[in-house]
C-alpha cells in the first residue's frame, strides 16, 4: 500500500473517531436540553463550540509531544468536551483549554470561563480585579458578611510586581450593588503551590506575570464562592459541570504525579483545593483587558 493511501486511511480513521466522539457528546447536551436541565446563552452554539474545541485538540500535546488525541482516552476526551459544553465555554474565547494528564483528558478553565459560568445565573454584570502595591492606600469594611472595598488609591511609582502586597476581585451586580474577596499575598503564593510546577521559578509564569496571576487567583476564587453558594435547580448540572471539572483536574494531577514519581521517591501529595494555577504557555496568559472582557459537564 503506498504512503498516500495510508495517509488517506489513517485521515478516514480520524474522521469517523471524531464524528463518534462529537455525535455522542451532542446528543446528550440536547437529551440535557429536551429534560430542561440545561440552558444555554443566546449567543452559545454548542455545535460551533464543539467544532472550535476539537480544532484547538489537533495542536495539544503531552509532555512527550505527542498529541492528546493519540494518548487520551476516548471517554476522556468526550468527558472533557462534554464538560466544555454544560459550562458553556469555548476555548477560542480564551475561556478553557485542554491538558493530558498521562492518558487522561482534562478541561481547565481560564478565569474568562469562570466569569462566563457565573454570569449565567443572570445576577452578575461584571467581574473585576486589581493587585494591590506597597504604599497603596487601601480600605475596606464588612457590611452583612460581605467584604466590601471602600477606597484604593494609587500613585504611579508603586506599581512594581516585586512589592504586591495582594490582590482583590470584585462581583458587580446588576442590582448595582457589589462584594469582593481579599488575599494577601501569601494567600495567593500558598494558592499557587498547591500546582506540582514551581511558581517560585524565575522562569515560571507566576515569576513573570506576577500581577495577571494574582488577577486570576482572586477572580477564580470569587466566582467559585458565588457559583457554589447559588441553588438555582435550572442551573444545578452546571454547577456541578463546574465542581466537576475542578475535581477531575485535581484528580488528574494526583495520579498522574504519583505515575511519574512511581519507584523512584516517596511523594506527599496534600489532599488540598484543586489547583487554580497550572502553569500555561505564557501565550496563554489570561491578561485583564476591556476588549477581552466583552467576549462573553461531565458525563452524569
């Protein structure tokens, strides 16, 4: 057989493993739709959502380099897209994107896909974060149990990533009224060790993005309190798409560790909070931006 007409098989093969995958994962989003347990935005296609997912799957790769549609399984493939979907996420939004785990899929979420899961309980009009520096002027106060941020002012010499003294996010309403979490810095460095990389790393993202990660952190944080403590019933399987995803990823990462250090070094693995900041190639940087932020489960 000539190496055109392997080419030619070998595509074939591909295509109908990709219409399986993706008929399967469509046809229980609309058994989903036709029991009323899920809805989507207006202006969410899950069919284009799907489409855009498995183009952005013919470029992930593993640690070895090979491609995840190689080495995943094909169940964890149809979980991860199926999860992409009940959130209502598309990664050519910035919104999520995919990391293999030995031949495990997982979908991680940006934290433009946190904010797009939250703004679909109808309450939120905006999220936003801002870092806080050394000699900032910084006030707060409590009102009900809700932090509450009352001034921050800057001048422009403090702005320097090697005096953050913190970060906070902050939930706008579309009732105008507002509440914000607050991290100090070491809160968020105690965040980003719980990711197997070292965010310590002159190199790491962390080390050089410094402020957009503290972003992320604290808007991640805010929009899985606000998503947690909401019992909408017409939203609940996308609130458990959410947790689920968190928990797969968290998952993922254990044994995957406990793969790769197998034989060689006793390893304490904590069985602490899903890790909220996987290193990403810094390409990926999820950076706060005006324009960004006009773009807008699992297998039960």
């Amino acid at each position: 057989m000539s190496n055109e007409l392997v080419k030619q098989e070998e595509k074939q093969i591909k295509n109908v493993e990709e219409r399986n995958i993706t008929d399967n994962v469509l046809n229980k989003v609309r058994k989903f739709q036709q029991d009323g347990q899920i809805y989507f935005p207006n202006n969410y296609s899950p069919e284009n959502a799907l489409k855009s997912a498995w183009l952005k799957l013919q470029e992930v790769k593993d640690k070895n380099g090979k491609l995840a549609l190689d080495v995943c399984t094909k169940p964890s493939i149809a979980n991860a897209l199926l999860n992409m979907i009940i959130q209502g996420l598309n990664p050519m939004k910035n919104q999520c994107y995919f990391i293999p785990f030995g031949n495990q899929l997982t979908l991680m979420r940006s934290y433009f896909g946190s904010i797009a899961v939250a703004k679909q309980f109808g309450e939120i009009e905006d999220v936003t974060a801002e870092v806080i520096y050394e000699g900032d002027i910084f006030e707060t106060e409590m009102k009900r149990g809700k932090t509450l941020v009352v001034s921050h002012k800057r001048s422009f010499e403090n702005i320097n990533k090697a005096k953050i003294l913190g970060a906070y996010a902050t939930i706008l309403y579309k009732d105008d009224t507002e509440e914000s979490i607050v991290m100090t810095m070491e809160q968020i460095r105690t965040s980003w060790k719980k990711s197997k990389l070292n965010p310590d790393s002159k190199d790491s993202t962390h080390s050089q993005f410094t402020e957009d990660m503290c972003k992320r952190t604290v808007i991640n944080k805010i929009c899985k309190y606000y998503i947690n403590t909401k019992d909408d019933s017409n939203l609940n399987i996308i609130r458990q798409a959410f947790e689920t995803s968190d928990e797969e990823m968290k998952e993922a990462e254990v044994e995957y560790e406990i793969e790769s250090n197998a034989n060689k070094e006793m390893i304490d693995i904590e069985d602490e909070e899903v890790v909220e900041d996987t290193e990403i190639a810094s390409e990926e940087i999820d950076t706060v931006s005006e324009e960004e932020k006009t773009t807008e489960g699992p297998a039960f």
